[in-house]
C-alpha cells in the first residue's frame, strides 16, 4: 500500500497568514520558536529556533458534525509546503515516541475500535492495518501528550 501524509491545506494555510480567524473566529496567535516542539502542520517539517509562526485553532474536517474536533496547531508564519515524503517514512515533523491514531470513515466519522497509542516505529504498519479494515478511510495522526491533530495518512492505491 501507498501511503500519502496530507498536511493543513494550502488555502486554509493562506488565510491565517493573512490573519483570517481561525476555527473559533479568532486571530492567529503570532510567536517565534524556540526551536522545540514547533512542528507545522502545513509543511510538515519542524519550525527552527528563531523563525517566526502561527498558533491557531484548526478543524481538519470539511463539516462540522459530532466529531469534529478543533484544536490548536502551529503553522511556519511565512509560506512553506511540503516535501514529498518517500515510501516507508514518516512526515519529519513526527518525532515523538509515539501518537495517537484513529481511523475515520468517508463521512469523517471515528470507526470505533481504532484509535490507540503507537509507537513511532509501529505507526506505518498500524496505518496500513487500519487502511485495511473495512470502512476506515483515512487515519488521523495526534499528539499523544496533548490530542493536538498533526496530519491524515490516506492510501494513494484507492482512486
């Protein structure tokens, strides 16, 4: 299976460099790194010490339903996007040990039974795995410590 990593999308990205208000109607909250633990969810790569970025709500869902979450992410404050990210790696903003991963179907709705604790190095074969059961079409990858969304893994095979 061909995994894609989908980051925050370019637009939604743009508007809050714009200072659009974010998920809850707000501004960004502008900030420069420290260089630890800023990862962006547009370019998917860490933001370095020194540089500046976002802190803004986001809902990475096309609707608002029961759930759809919103919560905090960070975004480099001047324009990024991503690398592509090779087969059989992780996007490089995922460096904690391990994440939260759940599985969602066509209508953005949690399929019970998949969501738990990975290990980093377990998180591509337990994406596959989840891929693979019926119903799940998209996995959400989450902060462990703090439930934050970082991206969705999809498999690039389906059409």
């Amino acid at each position: 299976m061909t995994l894609t990593f989908v980051p925050m999308d370019p637009a939604t990205a743009a508007h809050l460099r714009e200072g659009g208000p974010d998920s809850y109607g707000n501004p960004p909250e502008k900030k420069v790194s420290d260089g630890a633990g800023v990862p962006c969810r547009r370019c998917m790569k860490m933001v370095s010490r020194g540089e500046p970025y976002l802190v803004a709500a986001w809902r990475p869902f096309g609707a608002l339903h029961a759930y759809a979450e919103t919560g905090p992410v960070f975004l480099h404050a001047e324009p990024c996007a991503p690398d592509p990210v090779g087969p059989g790696e992780l996007p490089p903003f995922l460096l904690s040990p391990d994440y939260i991963l759940r599985g969602y179907d066509a209508g953005e709705r949690i399929v019970y039974g998949t969501g738990g604790v990975i290990a980093r190095e377990q998180i591509l074969a337990r994406i596959g795995q989840l891929l693979d059961e019926p119903g799940v079409e998209a996995v959400h990858i989450r902060s462990s410590r703090n439930n934050c969304y970082h991206c969705k893994a999809v498999s690039a095979d389906r059409t």
